[in-house]
C-alpha cells in the first residue's frame, strides 16, 4: 500500500496520495515501536529502498499530499541516528536485515560511472526547476515550507499551494545521499566512493548506522564487520568502498581506545517525541553525559573485524582487500598499537600462508599470500621495536616461517 510498484528500483513511477498516507502510518509505526518490530525490519527497509528512487514531486499528489512527501523525505536523514535509540537486539535484527539487502541490490545493479553520485535536476522548457530550493535541501527550506503548510493553522490555504512546475524534482534520498558523498569524500582516509557510481540507500545507511553506532560494545563491532565483508564478497562493485568504510571504523575505534573519544556520533539516543507529527518522526537526540562520550575500546577489539576476515574469508580477493585495509591500519597506527594486537595480526597473517589447508594453496591464493609476506616483512622491518617479547618466541614465530615455506 505504501508503494505503486514492487520489486524493483523503478524511478517512473508515480506516488498517489493514499501512498503517502500509508507511508506515513509506517513510518509512525516504527517510530512508536521500533524494538518490537524483529524480523519485520526486512518489509521496512525494503520499502524505503525502493521509495528512495521516487520522485518527491509526483504530478498526482494533492498540495496537502505533496508537503507530506518532502517531510517523509526527511528521515532518510535521521535513520541512522535514529537506530542509536534501538535496543541490542533490535539493532542486530535491522542490521541484518539491512546487509541482506545491500547484498542483493549490489549484486542486481549495473554499473554506473557517475562520479558525482547525484541525480541532475531535470530542465523543462523553463529551464531548471527551483534550483535555488535544491540547494538549500529537501530536509531544510522545503521540508519546513511542508511542515508549515501541514501543521500551521495561521498559514492561509492560498500560501500552501505549490504549482507542480515549482515542486522539488529530488528523489527521497537525494539530499541524503548528497550529504553522504560529501562526508565521505571529506574523509582524510581516501573512501573510494567513486568506485560504485551512485550509492544506493542501504549501503549508504549500513555505513552511517555502523559510525553512529560507535559507542556500543564488541558484539555489533564484529557484526557490523562481517556485514561489510559480505557485501564486499557479494559485490565486487562495492568491495574496495566497504573495506575503506571498515578500516575508517577500524581507525577511529583505534583513535577512540587512545583518545576515550570519537570524532563521529557516539552517544545513545532518545527519542524526542512520543506522539510525534509527520516532521517529527524518527526524530532524536543524544544522551550527553561524561560516561557516554567514553568508550571502553581496546586496539584487539577495533581490530578484531579485520582479522576475522583474513582468517575465515573464502575469497581471495576479499583477502586482498582486507590486506590492504590492514596495511593502511599498521603504517597509520602501528606505532600506537597495543602489545596484545601484534599477536592477532600475526596469527591473521599466517593463515594466509598457504599452509593451513588446501583451500587457501592454490593458484588463486598465491597473489594473497605473497601481499600477507610483504606485510609481515614490513612490521618486521619497520615495527619490530614495537612487538612484545613473546611475539620473538618459538610458537608465535611459526607465523613468519610459514609465510616464507610458502614460497
């Protein structure tokens, strides 16, 4: 009911005011009992996936119905920050539910070699539609010229009137995705996001979930790692965008151990309203306080992500990738490092020897396990000052030979 089509991303399609309505009612239903939902997060989720290719500006929305579309617009913004109010397990369930389906629209889509990751402002023969509202953003004058026209009893009927010629042509998520590939280009950690076109809104949301999570424990650290390494072993597309988004996790957990802070989002939330309006929905704010900004992180545990890929991944070239992640991570923080990590990063390493089993000694492996050699021989090389004593001992010296039996 929320939806004209389903199944697919099928941007011509047309919204009807009892569309908007319905999606109004879920969205107030996840607002209202976002814990109780299980494994009903795939419909949700599913659902705003396909919506976030609409047009806002369908031809066939009332005036009424059309400002209610601008404010549903705005929780594409707020999702992420919203999940920060979810309880442990709630979290788990929409997380999963959410990698299921990056997986699939990652595997299904074609490749695009949109650099700018922005849909263009269709030009009628009056030119460029309101372009001056575009870039003030769908969640900041149009959305607030949506609420008041909704909710304001003073504004005269005349003032809500908005001619279709003047309607925002932005897609739902468009100014979410804007301000993601912004983000992400800003990154002083180099996110290829320009390997994967335009990204679609569950591999954005994946990620940002992942940053605005940051203050939870171990358990959703290597949930949300093992999310990112299925989609980067399900998609080649989107391989190297998730493993940068997992070393910038990786990274700013590190930073976090020594710092007991984060740069990104990392406070529980709590929802704002109870009864909320449509322009209130999903809204949030955090939990300040000085226990909440500091997060009990230990290096092993920023990053055990990575080295249970290396260990337990089936692909080759997922290895390679997490390689490189785990390289960027030692030439960055390796001075920093706690002596407990060393021994992990060893044992990682040795697993891609070539040694441990026949399913990692054949052709595919070999390129994977001469890039484990050459990372072992840097930290040897360049980190030997930093490794714990045990580390030059009999057992944990098997990592270092067993990478040099398999050559």
């Amino acid at each position: 009911m929320s939806l004209p089509s389903w199944g697919k991303h099928d941007a011509t399609v047309h919204l009807e005011d009892h569309h908007v309505r319905s999606l109004a009612s879920l969205l107030t239903i996840v607002h209202v009992h976002s814990n109780s939902i299980g494994t009903d997060w795939d419909l949700i989720l599913w659902t705003l996936e396909y919506l976030s290719v609409l047009s806002v500006s369908s031809p066939l929305l009332t005036d009424e119905a059309y400002h209610s579309a601008l404010a549903i617009s705005a929780i594409y913004q707020r999702l992420a920050l919203f999940t920060t109010c979810l309880s442990s397990e709630a979290l788990i369930s929409f997380s999963e539910a959410l990698s299921d389906i990056v997986e699939q629209v990652m595997r299904n889509r074609d490749s695009v070699s949109d650099s700018d990751a922005l849909r263009a402002i269709p030009v009628g023969p009056e030119g460029p539609a309101r372009v001056k509202d575009e870039k003030e953003g769908i969640g900041g004058k149009l959305v607030n010229m949506g609420v008041k026209a909704i909710y304001r009893n003073g504004d005269s009927e005349k003032a809500n009137v908005v001619p279709v010629t003047e309607r925002s042509r932005a897609a739902f998520q468009d100014e979410y995705r804007k301000s993601f590939v912004e983000r992400m280009k800003a990154s002083s950690h180099g996110v290829r996001i320009n390997t994967i076109g335009r990204p679609p809104f569950s591999l954005m949301l994946v990620c940002d979930i992942a940053f605005a999570n940051a203050f939870r424990g171990q358990d959703f650290s290597e949930s949300i790692g093992s999310h990112l390494s299925r989609v980067a072993a399900s998609a080649p597309l989107a391989g190297p965008f998730a493993m940068d988004i997992l070393a910038l996790l990786i990274t700013e957990r590190l930073e976090c151990a020594e710092s007991g802070k984060t740069k990104l989002t990392s406070s529980p939330g709590k929802i704002v309203f109870e009864k909320p309006m449509l322009s209130q929905l999903l809204a949030v704010e955090p939990v300040r306080s000085e226990t909440s900004a500091q997060l009990d992180v230990s290096h092993a545990d920023a990053i055990a992500p990575i080295c249970t890929t290396l260990k337990s991944t089936v692909r080759p070239d997922i290895a390679e990738s997490s390689l490189e992640v785990l390289n960027m991570i030692i030439q960055r923080l390796g001075h920093q490092l706690q002596s407990n990590v060393w021994n992990e990063i060893l044992l990682s390493l040795s697993s891609l020897s070539g040694s441990v089993g026949e399913a990692r000694s054949g052709n595919d492996w070999s390129t994977c396990s001469l890039a484990a050699f050459r990372c072992l021989k840097m930290i040897f090389d360049d980190f030997l000052d930093e490794l714990p004593s045990d580390v030059k001992s009999h057992h944990n010296r098997s990592a270092v030979l067993d990478c040099c039996g398999a050559f």
